[in-house]
C-alpha cells in the first residue's frame, strides 16, 4: 500500500517492520516509524494532521504522531483488535474514526483518538481485502474473498447492501467525490459502477487485465454543467477514473462509456511492464521538509497534480495526473546488485556540469562528475540513476536477469549482458535501446567496449567484445548501428 500525506509532500509505505515516508520530490527518505518485533500489515494516515494508524502480524493497533521537520515519530497509544492480522485501514474523512479488514473474515470500526472499537461487521466468508469510507455518510464499504462488496452503516449497525457483480477477488474499491456512486474492480477483468444508495448496477466494463486499483479525477472547477454520464459530484461533470492494473499501463474512462478517453502507449513487442499493484492522486506542496525549498522542475522537480502507481516489483512511478506522462520514477527495492557502471553522459534535458572560475562549484552547488549511475540487479531490468536528483529510469527489454554492464568511454552507450543470451545498447541519455547483439546460446557473462570512439557525434564506439556460458568470446562490429562517422543508425540487432 502506498499513501499520501495531507499536504502531499510526503509517500508513505511499509517496509518490513517499519513505516517509510519519503519526499516525492526528491526521492528521499525523512523518516521512518518503526514497531520493533512487529512487521506491518496495514496503515492509513489521518486525512488533515500529520498522525497516522499501523496494524502489525502481533494483532496489535497502533496510534501515531509524527513531525515532518523533525523527523521524528510517537507511539500515541495502541489497542487489540481482530483474532487475525488486520489486512488494510482506513480513516474516515473527519479522522475520528478508522476502519480495519481483517483476516479472519470480520470487519471493525475505531474511535481512535479514545482508542477502542465501535462497531464490528461480519458477514464475508472469507478474508476482508479492502474497507473503505463513503464521503458525506457514517457508511463504509468492504470487499472479501467471497467477491462480494457489503455496504455497512455504522447508525444501524447492519449491512445496508450486498454487491454482488464479480466472479473473483474485488481488489479496487472507489468512490465517487459525492458518496453516490461506487466503482469496483477485481481479478476478474471487470469495472462495475453501482449506485451506492438503491444497490443497483449502473454499467460494467470489461478491461482485458486484472484490475489492481483505482483512482477518480477531481472534479474540474465549477462551470457550465454537462448532463451526459454519471458525475463525480453534484456540480454536473462526468464522473472520469484511472485505472491499474496487471498491464502496468495507466488508462482514463468514463463512467457510462465504454470508450478509453486516454492510455499510456504500449511497450514495444517482446517487452513486459512490470503490474501496478496501487494507484493514487497527489499534489506535492511548494514547500520543503522543514521550510527548505524545493529543487527547481529541472532537476528533480515536480509540479501540479501527480498519479502515483506502485509496481509489483516495488517501485514508485510519478505520473503527470492529466497527460499520464512518466516524469519520474523513485526505486523502492533493488535486491541483489550484480553490476554497476559509473556515467558521464546526463539525462536528456538536464545539462552537464562543469567546474566553474578556480574549481568553484556550479549554481546549483552540486560537484562536477558522473552524471549517472547503472545498476544491473537481480531482475531482468537495467536501473538508470540521476545522481543529482536521485530520480531513475527503467531500461527495459531483457528477458532474464541481467549480469553485467559495460559503459563506452563516452558514456554515451551502455552494454548489457544476461542471462537470456543477448547482449543490448542503450543510449544513455535518453534511456532508448539502440542495438542488440544476438549470437549466443547461453547467458552472456561478460561483456566490454573495445577499439576506439568515432564521431561527429564524438564518443560512438565501434567494437564490443562479450563472453558467455557458452564457452565462446564474440567480437561484434557496432558501426551498423552507430555507422564510421559514429552517426546512430535506428535500433537493430547486429
């Protein structure tokens, strides 16, 4: 799970036994709210003040405090809650009250600035996935193992509605910003968009992946209102929505049409995006951690409304919010490091640094020197680091985990190597494959740029030399990619 903080500056997830909060902007780590001996299983943070609630493996329910500037957190007070761990949390939108699902198929409700429970539901037969509040009323919603959603209504204290639309697990529950309509997704392909009040199906639609989560759009400023479709709220838009899912592609919808409005462009053949597992809205703040400023848009900065997607394999992806354009990626995970190759070469749009009068540093007071920094992990993905912003791009396009790196003397082209026998050339500042070698028939171990660099453009290598399982050293000619005058051909294999 992943969340926001109330003023957006700041990502929160779990890692183990601890709370992360991390600067959107800068990747950075400001602190970390630890539960010693418990590893968590839940959290949500309170919708306008900076506390937070925590559900750990021991069953336990904690209550926090924590302080941006000074990084630091405080155990408020903490209570027993369900016979099993508590699988998600929720808040209401007062932030009095919190909800947990549980696995041992119950649902609860807290008051928790007095630290006890109000209200417990049952009635999944399983495992409770997903709890969630409806904005405006004292109801909240559920999904469970058994696919179905139940409405609660904490005044009478009974299930109000039974939504049973889906053939598997409903993972994404969504409410409209007026409470009336709900949207829900699962396992199943499926989108369905009920009217929360009469329990009534208002329209499904099929999506060809598994839906992991959703996100509705803020409703534009007040205007003149559009009667057409379902809106997200009494001023009269249509109700838009993103969806996340299996695919790793971001797409936006509207409630009632079957048309996708807009989607992230397919990767190309042979290539396959990591899921997204969460998926939220968030608007990063002017301001720094503790009154600093933040870093200009160019490097490092962020602005306006931003979709933020968590993918399978841990990692944040910033999205532009109206054009779902990546504009930075922050990696929460690396596991096993094989490789790593410092480069010279900076990111397309960010220019070089170099010394100023008498070895004086540049404005932006960050030293001369590598520019970035790849890293071959135990994945079959290449990792790009800006070493200024710490941001990083994803090099995909291997198929098995890649084993090492090559850089040209440049920097400009970086080799590949891995396990699925092929050898790939990236440019390094705009992060595109330029070239693959294909010869080998096992995984290739070894791999390095030889002869000398061409140009115009200057740092063009013309020879790679790679060695594999295979018992075999290969010696590949690059100038049919980068040509004799070091011009780069389109991207082909060699």
């Amino acid at each position: 799970k992943v969340a926001a903080t109330p003023d957006g500056a700041l990502l929160a997830c779990t890692c183990g036994e601890e709370l992360s909060l991390v600067d959107v902007c800068t990747g950075k780590l400001v602190l970390s709210v630890r539960t010693e001996g418990d590893d968590l299983t839940a959290f949500a943070l309170h919708p306008h003040r900076p506390e937070l609630v925590t559900a750990g493996r021991s069953r336990l329910v904690r209550h926090w405090a924590y302080d941006q500037a000074g990084r630091t957190s405080q155990q408020l007070r903490s209570w027993k809650a369900h016979k099993l761990p508590a699988v998600d949390l929720a808040y209401d939108e007062t932030g009095t009250l919190a909800a947990s699902a549980g696995a041992d198929g119950a649902v609860m409700v807290f008051d928790v600035p007095k630290g006890f429970c109000t209200h417990v539901f049952r009635g999944h037969a399983g495992v409770v996935l997903r709890v969630l509040f409806q904005p405006g009323q004292l109801r909240l919603a559920s999904s469970g193992n058994d696919h179905s959603i139940r409405i609660w209504d904490l005044n009478s204290r009974a299930c109000v509605q039974t939504l049973d639309g889906h053939v598997a697990v409903p993972r994404a529950l969504a409410f409209s910003a007026d409470g009336r309509l709900l949207l829900t997704g699962g396992a199943d392909q499926i989108l369905n968009v009920w009217e929360v009040e009469a329990g009534k199906l208002r329209s499904s639609l099929t999506l060809l992946e598994s839906i992991e989560s959703i996100a509705i759009d803020p409703p534009p400023p007040a205007g003149p209102k559009n009667s057409a479709g379902p809106k997200n709220s009494a001023e009269g838009s249509p109700l838009s929505f993103v969806t996340a899912g299996s695919s790793g592609l971001l797409r936006r919808w509207v409630a009632g049409s079957n048309a996708c409005l807009q989607a992230q462009p397919s990767p190309p053949a042979g290539i396959v995006l990591p899921g997204l597992t969460h998926l939220l809205h968030c608007r990063p703040s002017p301001p720094g951690i503790g009154g600093a400023a933040r870093p200009p848009s160019g490097i490092g900065g962020v602005k306006g409304l931003l979709l933020v997607g968590v993918t399978e394999d841990h990692n944040f992806l910033l999205h532009d919010a109206s054009s779902l354009h990546l504009t930075r990626t922050i990696v929460g995970y690396n596991d096993e490091i094989t490789d790593l190759k410092f480069i010279a070469v900076p990111p397309a749009g960010i220019p070089a640094l170099t010394a100023g009068p008498a070895g004086q540093l540049p404005p932006l007071g960050i030293p001369p020197g590598p520019a970035q920094l790849a890293v071959a992990t135990n994945s079959d993905q290449i990792r790009l680091f800006d070493l200024r912003q710490m941001g990083c791009r994803l090099l995909l396009g291997h198929t098995d985990v890649v084993l090492c790196l090559s850089a040209s003397k440049s920097g400009a082209v970086l080799a590949s190597a891995s396990k699925d026998a092929t050898v790939r050339l990236w440019d390094t500042s705009t992060g595109r494959a330029v070239g693959r070698c294909v010869g080998h028939t096992d995984a290739v171990g070894a791999v390095a740029f030889g002869g000398k660099e061409g140009g115009p453009p200057a740092g063009m290598p013309h020879v790679l030399v790679s060695a594999s399982k295979d018992r075999t050293m290969k010696r590949w000619d690059l100038t049919a990619l980068f040509g004799r005058g070091g011009k780069r051909a389109a991207g082909r294999d060699t």
